[in-house]
C-alpha cells in the first residue's frame, strides 16, 4: 500500500518542488521508500509501503520499456497473477514480480477497459507521454482514496489524500459549507465533495481522462453495482450457502499473497472469525489477530475475541484503550483525518491499527459483510417501519420525545437514542426514513448552528438529496436490496473504508477486505433478499453458508458495532471541553 501523488502541467519544463513536499506529507501510508518523477508536463511522487515483490524493480513511479507510459499506484490487485500470464501470452516483458506492473500493461492492453479486470482495491495514476494524457481511476467499493483539483485548465493536481493536495499553494482552500451541512447531517462527507471548494474525491468505481491541454475532462463510471442486483440466482438455498463459502474461502486465500506477514482484525462476530477461520486453512505460518476494547463493558469485545482466538489457536494481541485518561487516544486519532468526521469507531480502528503495525504490515479485515447482508440495526428499523408507518405524526412527535426522557447512559445505542432516531424517522417516507436513522443534526438544528442566512443552503445540499438520488437509481428492486444498494454507494464508501484507509495508512498498515471481493460482492447482490435477512434475523445466509465453520458462540453473539464510549470520556474529563466546543460551534460570528 502505498500514497500517489501527482501535478500536470500545461507548460513545458515547468519545475516545482510541490509534488515532493506533497509526498513527504504522505510518507506515513509509505514508510519505505519516496519516488519521484519529473516529465515535461507531469511531476509523479509515490511513497511506498513494501508488500510484493519488495526489491528495487517493484519502485514507483514505474514506466513502460519504451517509456511512453507512466504509473503511481495505490492498492492490490488479488488477480495480478493471472493477469500476468494473460499478458505474457501477448509477448510482454515484465521486470518486476509487482502488480503495478501488471497494472501497467493491462491500461496498455486494453486501455480503460483494463478496470474491468481487476480484483482489487487501488487508485492509480497513469500518464501517457504520446498523447498528452492523463488517466485517474479509483476501486469499485471505494477503498482506496484519490482526490483531485483543476485549476482553471492550467493544472490538474491530485493526491491519496487531502492534506497532501493542499500543500500545493496554487490549491485554493476555501471551505464548503455544503460539504459542511452534510457532515452536520450524517457525520461525513459524501462523495465527491469533499472539506473544501473546488476539491473533489474521485467516486468509488469511476476514472478521469484528463487531455487537450486540460481543456478536456472526461469522467466516467465503469462499474454500477445496481446491475448485480437485478439478476437473481435460482439456486437452492443450501446451494446458495455453499457457493458463498467458496467464494469467500477464494478471497481469502487471494488476499494471503504477500511477502510479508499476514494477521487479522478479531472482535469476536461472525465477520471477523470467518476470516480467521479460512485463513488457518490456507496460512501456513502462526496467525496473529488482534482486538481492541475499552474499560466500559458494552464497549470491550476482548473477551469474545481471546474466546474466539483460542478457538482457532491464534497468537492473539490485545489492547485496552485509556479513552478518558492520560493516554487517551482520541486526538491522535483524530488527526489522522484530514475533514470532519464523527464517526467514534475512528478511535478503536486507530487504536487496533496502531497495534497490528507492531507485528505484521497486513491484516484482514470482516468490514463490508454488514452492507452486502443486511447485518445492521437500521435493517431492522426498515422492518418495524411498516408497523408504525399509519400512526398520527403526533403520537409518532410524541414517542420521539419520550426517548430523551429514558435514564442516560452511555451503552452502544441505548434505548432513549434508539426511540428518537425511529420515531423522527417513521415520519417520513421510507427511504428517507431509513436515511435518518442515522442522522446526526436535523435541518432546523442545522440552522440554528450555521446561522439563518444559511437556512436555503441547508435545505437544498441536504444530503438526503442524494440519498434520495441514489434510491430513485434502484427504484425497480426490493427496498432491501435498495437499501442494501444506497448503503455501499454512501456509508460504506465514505464512512468505513475512509475510516480505514486513514486510520490503517496513519500507521503504516495494509488493510485487506475480503467480503468486497468483486465476485463474492456480485454474487451476494443476486441472492434473494428473504435469505439475506428472515424476518428480522439479520445475515441469515450468511449464517448459514457459515455454520460449518464457526463454532455456535460466535453464530448466536449478537451484533455489537465497533464505537468508542466518548460520553463516558466527556464525563471523565469534565464537561469544560464540551462546552467550549458547543460555544464555539453556535458562536454564528465564527468564520467557518
């Protein structure tokens, strides 16, 4: 894993120091080794965090042997092997044993198309000196990060990541208030806004063509996951089970290749141990795992994770994190985020990440499960919608207000927050609904922090916009599968994998995902949404095409979340800190 960095320019032998400035405030997803690269109208950087093939020859930026090509890349590409050989049949010479080499000659081969091939998680950068042209390509999920800006057809620079890109001074950073109303709103920044103006994230599945001196930009989407929905399989549903075990054993074992140790995120449900039960068959050397938790014990999933461990013989690591106390982790973790992001898991990830790098640069990961098998709470919320959804507004107003009357305590997802967030939700319309579920302000709230002459702005960048947008793409399916759909284009891009890009990469660690495997990921979209979730058990299939290989402990735990306790850190530390944000934050003379 790696950070790309990039300047295209439109004046011959233009020369800058920015691109390498801007790879030293990479060097931590890259430890190993800084690349540079200086063309006539193009400067490339690569820091390089060394997983395959960890010679000199595998080094970035990489060029073809007539040097008309180009590349820095970010990520893994799990079918690289094959690719090779496909491409060897056709008379290519390779150099290295990397799949950036691969990568570069299949963009070669088949050009844009090559996208098409590759099982993998990457953002890339290839610049062909023939044509003047510059290609920018991101995964289909969203793992990997690439954000970008065009500054007024003279130059077009981008980064792995923001704070990266805004070293370069010519890069305007004025702030967004709309990338701002949607963090107030769901807690993240959707794609491909991003924290400021005229900065973009390349979207999850998507590349830019960037020729004609700049005054050409194509941006196109070469993978829509809608389409995999619409072909359901007929099999059988013991068919069905058994095919997902071997898909998922297959991703397993092409996320094992490496040339340096491999280990694995545990917290003891079925996510996480499936992997760890597939990779003792398939990893020859002794598997270390590793978990975090915390003092409050809603919040410490340790002790299921040592059961789980011990289950399959792990070496296993943990870690109670002192979230409150002198070395609480939070602002640390924090700054490993280049915009504003609440999500609380960011602190355990950090924290788990941080500890993995001690013995291993890989680990595998159970993320990504929850959004193609329907495992999350708001699935659920989905469900007991249809029950409520003819009650008056006022008894549903009503309800809502009940919950903050409930004792306060700070369990994960206590009752009190749980009957504010349905009932404000039911009294919407259903897919809204299931957007809020997960809603942090409300538009009147956002309001009254932003100010009244932002009240239009508000209302129309609210991000149920593109909710909303997203669900009338898949209007024809199940709203499941909808859900489902909307979940892996929003949440899962923008929240978890930014999540675990940024704290993995802050420590110098490779995180791997099998569920997203491309054809595990197309074939769980074409299974029928009954056995996706029964009645209200969640991950029903799942379960199921795992019941061979997971002890009954594991497949009865209940869904627990990955959150850090931060009430309980406010309580520790006092509330000053609090109140000086909230002045802060409904201070309306404050300059956002």
């Amino acid at each position: 894993m790696c950070g790309i960095a990039g300047k295209l320019h439109w004046q011959p032998l233009f020369k800058n120091n920015n691109v390498k400035r801007m790879s030293e405030r990479l060097v931590h997803r890259g430890p190993d080794e800084i690349g540079s690269l200086e063309l006539d109208n193009i400067s490339l950087g690569f820091t390089r965090l060394s997983i395959l093939d960890l010679s000199k020859k595998a080094s970035q930026p990489m060029s073809t042997s007539d040097n008309r090509f180009h590349i820095t890349f970010n990520g893994e590409i799990y079918n690289f092997k094959e690719l090779r050989k496909e491409l060897k049949d056709k008379n290519y010479k390779f150099k290295s044993r990397s799949d950036t080499e691969v990568v570069l000659y299949s963009y070669v081969e088949w050009g844009t198309k090559c996208l098409k091939l590759f099982n993998g998680m990457f953002a890339l950068a290839i610049w062909d000196s023939k044509n003047k042209m510059l290609f920018l390509a991101r995964d289909r999920f969203g793992q990997k990060p690439i954000y970008y800006h065009s500054n007024n057809k003279k130059e077009f620079i981008f980064a792995s990541e923001l704070s990266a890109l805004t070293v370069d001074e010519t890069v305007p950073k004025n702030i967004s208030m709309e990338a701002i109303n949607c963090y107030l709103a769901i807690g993240y920044i959707l794609s491909p806004m991003t924290f400021y103006e005229d900065i973009y994230k390349l979207e999850p599945g998507t590349y830019l063509l960037v020729s004609n001196n700049g005054n050409k930009i194509i941006k196109n989407k070469y993978w829509d996951y809608a389409f995999s929905f619409r072909s359901k399989t007929r099999e059988k549903k013991s068919d069905i089970a058994k095919h997902l075990e071997y898909l998922l054993e297959k991703s397993v074992k092409r996320r094992l290749v490496s040339d340096v140790p491999v280990g694995a995120f545990l917290s003891g449900g079925i996510d996480s141990a499936s992997i760890v039960s597939m990779m003792k068959k398939h990893y020859s050397e002794k598997l270390h795992t590793f978990s975090v938790g915390f003092h409050e014990k809603s919040y410490n999933e340790i002790p299921d994770a040592e059961k789980v461990s011990k289950w399959f013989d792990t070496i296993h690591h943990s870690y109670l994190s002192d979230l409150g106390g002198e070395l609480d982790p939070t602002n640390i973790a924090i700054d490993s985020f280049d915009e504003p992001f609440s999500d609380t898991s960011l602190i355990p990830t950090f924290e788990v990440s941080r500890l993995a790098s001690q013995y291993v640069k890989v680990v595998l990961s159970g993320d990504g499960a929850d959004e193609l098998f329907a495992g999350y709470q708001t699935y659920k919320a989905d469900k007991y919608y249809s029950f409520f959804q003819y009650f008056p507004n006022m008894i549903k107003i009503g309800l809502s207000e009940l919950g903050r009357t409930f004792s306060q305590n700070h369990k994960k997802l206590n009752l009190g927050y749980r009957f504010q967030q349905f009932f404000y939700g039911s009294m919407f319309n259903r897919q809204e609904a299931h957007f809020l579920w997960r809603i942090y302000f409300q538009p009147k709230e956002r309001v009254a922090i932003l100010g009244q002459e932002n009240r239009d702005l508000v209302y129309d960048s609210d991000p149920i916009h593109i909710f909303n947008k997203h669900f009338n793409d898949v209007e024809d399916l199940s709203f499941l599968d909808k859900s489902l759909y909307v979940d892996c284009m929003t949440w899962l891009a923008d929240d978890i994998l930014f999540k675990i890009d940024r704290a993995s990469m802050r420590n110098g660690l490779e995180v791997r995902c099998p569920f997203l495997d491309v054809d595990l990921a197309t074939y769980a979209a074409s299974i029928p949404v009954d056995l996706k979730m029964k009645g209200f058990d969640t991950k029903h299939i799942l379960k199921e095409a795992l019941k061979s290989i997971l002890p009954k402990f594991v497949l009865s735990k209940k869904k627990s979340g990955f959150n850090a306790p931060i009430g309980t850190s406010i309580q520790k530390k006092g509330l000053d800190e609090f109140r000086s944000f909230n002045k802060y934050v409904f201070n309306r003379k404050v300059t956002l």
